[in-house]
C-alpha cells in the first residue's frame, strides 16, 4: 500500500491532510507563527511542564503556534502601540507567502519543527512510499518575490524526513477540491473555472480547464496588507485586528460604531476590486476567450468571513470584466481547501503508482509462477 498525505503551507496556518490506512482522512491544523522571548531557564522550565511547543538557541526560547498566537494577546497589555512594537509581538517564519528572508537561519528551523509537528500528529512520521503534495504560492506579478527557494526548501526537508514530496500550486488545489464548473449549452465542464485563494501573504489565482491550468498567477496583497492597513488607521495592534477579523467581522452585519470594522470593510473592498483589475487585465493580454460563464471559488483564511461572497459580488458587478461569470462561490470547507486539493492529487498518484508497482510485480515474475497464474485464470 502506498500512503497519500498533503500539507498546505500558508503564511498565517499550516494545514495537513493524511490519510489513516483505514480509508479516513485525518486533518491537523497549526498556527504558522512564532514568539522569540530572551532565554530564560525558569521561563523554559514552565513551557515544558505546560507541553508547550517551543525550539530555542543559545539566546532566545521561540514558543511556537498557538501558545505563541496566546501569548501575544496577554502581550499587547504591554506593548507600545505608537512606537508599533505591538505589531513586532507575534512573528512569523512566513511572510507574503514564502519563507521569512528576514530571518532565514531561524525562519527555516522554526518552519520545518512547525511542518513536521503538524504532518506527524496522530498519525507519527512518514510511512514507506508516502507520497506528499505540499502547497505552493505563484509568483506575484506585482512584485519581485520569487518562490523558488521557499519551494526547494520545503520540497528538501520533506523528503529528508522521508516522504515523496510533490510542489502543487495552491489555487489549482483549489481547482480540484471544490471543482468549479463552465456552463455551456451543451453542457457542464468540469473542474473549469477560476479559484482564488485569498491567504494571509498573498492571493493566488489559478484559470483551469478541466483541471488543466491556464494560467497561474498571484498578488502580493491579502490578508496582512489589510491587518497592517488597518492598524495603522485605527492606531491597534495588528494581533487585535487579526483578532476581530477572525472572530466578530461579518460582512453582512458591519457595525458601523467599530472602527475596527469600518476599516476591514475598506480594505476588503479595495483588495478585492485590486485582485480582479489585476486578472482582468492579465486576460485581456491574453489571446485566448472564455466564451461561457464560469464558476469563481474563492477560499482561504482571508475570504473565511461571513458574507464575503455578498461583498465580492458588490465589487465585481460595478467592474466591466471581460468574461462573464455564472456563480461566485465559497470553498466548502475555507481552511481546509487547499489541504483536500493536494491531499486529492496525492490520492491519484498513489493509486497509480500502485498500479505500476503491481504490473512491475507481474513481469519481475519467474516464468513458472506465471504459467500457473495463468492455468488458474483458465480454470475459474
């Protein structure tokens, strides 16, 4: 048997997927961020007994993931919101999609314990074969970021701790979770159409046919453009955006006493109606035409408010885009989307990687096993 497994390696949550050997999937989720305190040993001494996550060097302890993301929040009781040493809190080894080049010594330590803690939780390290899809952002085309080494990276270390680790774009995942549909007379065409994955670094865009992508593409601006934004408009630390982001903010009901609020709306607005310019232009360059509606997914933490799709329909039906589309649409599950997509495509290629090894297995036979394999095929 050869195992299937997929991590989505996002800037704000790591997510895997991985199946048990009993037919179920088991999913993890970690939160991609760390907290560097100066080493103290009392202060470690009071993680472990806690089983908090941590790593640590010769000058600081780093309390990674959810301890990390707690942790900030008792912080901010603390922190110099004007001197912005508020928004310094919580770190991450991530930024605008890719490995933190900020820190690159400590960002890939920080990063591999983070992958391995939610790849091999429940289900321990990787088993003979297992092959592993691994997310991956496009490059953005309004910047200069480039993901080659953050993939190579990724791609080394998971292959390092024994798995068959595969790059996968993120919005294609996308593609194949939720498969999006175009809408012709004659028909539906399945997994076509255009997913967008809004994370927190960037915001990814992949135009498939039927699986097959068209075209991949991506945006350095999402979800920490708006937190960075919005905190500097209202003068708060961004872990308290990040916070009522995920928690309060609904689209359908802004309450317009929140400043908080106000502000998300905003930016929100013009991040969407930014994303879908950028696309509209990119297609009109193009020489290719969509002749029949499509279907739009969109996904990610980032998009996981409520009434993001009444919002995102706001902005696009006063946009004159060159395409029509039939269904603007939510992920079913926001978080764990581009998880299931990979995890999906790491299914297939297990199952034909089966299917080699077991007509390998055939001709690798004595020529005597064979005659009776075949005698008994006659007789039943």
């Amino acid at each position: 048997m050869i195992y299937a497994s997929a991590i989505d390696l996002g800037t704000m949550f790591l997510q895997s997927a991985r199946d048990d050997g009993k037919g179920n999937i088991v999913y993890n989720t970690v939160r991609d961020c760390y907290r560097q305190i100066d080493f103290d040993q009392e202060f470690e001494d009071t993680l472990k007994s806690q089983g908090a996550h941590y790593v640590k060097d010769d000058k600081y302890i780093y309390v990674l993931g959810n301890d990390a993301y707690l942790q900030a929040g008792m912080a901010e009781f603390g922190a110099d919101v004007v001197s912005g040493e508020a928004n310094e809190i919580l770190k991450r080894p991530m930024k605008d999609g890719i490995l933190n080049t900020d820190s690159p010594k400590m960002s890939v330590t920080i990063l591999r314990e983070l992958m391995r803690a939610c790849i091999e939780k429940e289900i321990g390290p990787a088993r003979p074969g297992e092959i592993l899809y691994f997310s991956v952002p496009a490059n953005p085309i309004d910047s200069d970021i480039n993901n080659s080494f953050h993939a190579k990276m990724a791609e080394q270390y998971l292959r390092g701790i024994g798995y068959d680790a595969r790059p996968i774009n993120e919005a294609l995942a996308i593609i194949f979770s939720e498969n999006p549909h175009m809408h012709t007379p004659d028909g539906l065409i399945p997994f076509t159409g255009l997913a967008i994955s809004m994370g927190a670094g960037m915001t990814n865009f992949c135009l498939a046919e039927r699986g097959l992508p068209l075209d991949e593409f991506s945006v350095a601006k999402s979800g920490d453009w708006i937190d960075k934004n919005v905190a500097r408009m209202v003068g708060q630390p961004k872990t308290k955006v990040l916070r009522v982001k995920e928690k309060e903010l609904n689209f359908d009901k802004i309450d317009e006493s929140n400043p908080i609020h106000l502000g998300l709306k905003c930016y929100y607005e013009e991040l969407v109606e930014y994303v879908f310019t950028k696309f509209a232009k990119r297609f009109e360059n193009n020489r290719g035409s969509i002749d029949h509606p499509i279907d739009v997914v969109i996904s990610g933490g980032t998009a996981s408010p409520p009434g993001i799709v009444s919002l995102v329909n706001r902005v696009i039906d006063r946009m004159n885009l060159p395409f029509e589309i039939k269904e603007v649409k939510r992920a079913n599950d926001m978080f764990r989307a581009v998880a299931t997509g990979c995890y999906i495509r790491a299914k297939q290629a297990a199952k034909k990687q089966m299917a080699i090894d077991k007509t390998m297995s055939e001709i690798d036979k004595p020529e005597d096993d064979k005659k009776k394999n075949g005698k008994k095929g006659e007789q039943s």
